[in-house]
C-alpha cells in the first residue's frame, strides 16, 4: 500500500507541474500528457485492485480507480473540446 500511495503521490505531482506550467501556457502536447501519466498510474492499480477482489474475499476500493480514469478521459475529452473552439474563434478572427 505504501508503494501504490508513493506512486499516486509521484503522479500527482508531475499532473500538477505539466497543470501550472504548459497547460496554463497552452502548449497542446499537456493535454495528452496529462491523462496518459494518470492512466499509466491507474492501470497497474486497477488490475491489483480486481485481482484481489475476485481470487479473495476482500473488498478493495477497485471501484474508485475506474471513476479515477473516467475523469481523467472526461478531462481529456473537454480540453480538447476547449481547445477547438479556442482555434475556431482563432480562425474566424484571424
């Protein structure tokens, strides 16, 4: 448990880095790379976390993971959305 929350702690800084500086700055590549590091990182935890729940009788927190990757794709998803209209009022102007 103690390396899953090391590695969460990790992802969340390195979010946070690519959240204040190239997002802010609009640089498009921060836009990818922010989902993949926290699909990357929910992966591995999601696997864990059904393995256990379906060869043991334990009830790991599996569920939060998958809610985890689906605001990370629903992020992704309106960013890029905010992205094209940015680039379509761009264009109209331009």
């Amino acid at each position: 448990m103690k390396g899953v929350g090391g590695g969460w702690l990790g992802t969340a800084v390195a979010m946070g880095i690519l959240l204040v500086i190239p997002f802010r700055q609009g640089v498009f590549w921060a836009c990818w790379a922010i989902p993949v590091i926290g699909l990357v990182a929910a992966l591995p935890t999601l696997w864990a976390g059904a393995s256990v729940a379906l060869d043991t009788p334990a009830t790991p927190p599996w569920i939060r993971t998958v809610l985890i990757m689906m605001l990370l794709i629903a992020g992704f998803i309106l960013s890029m959305e905010s992205k094209r209209a940015e680039q379509a009022v761009l264009q109209r102007s331009g």
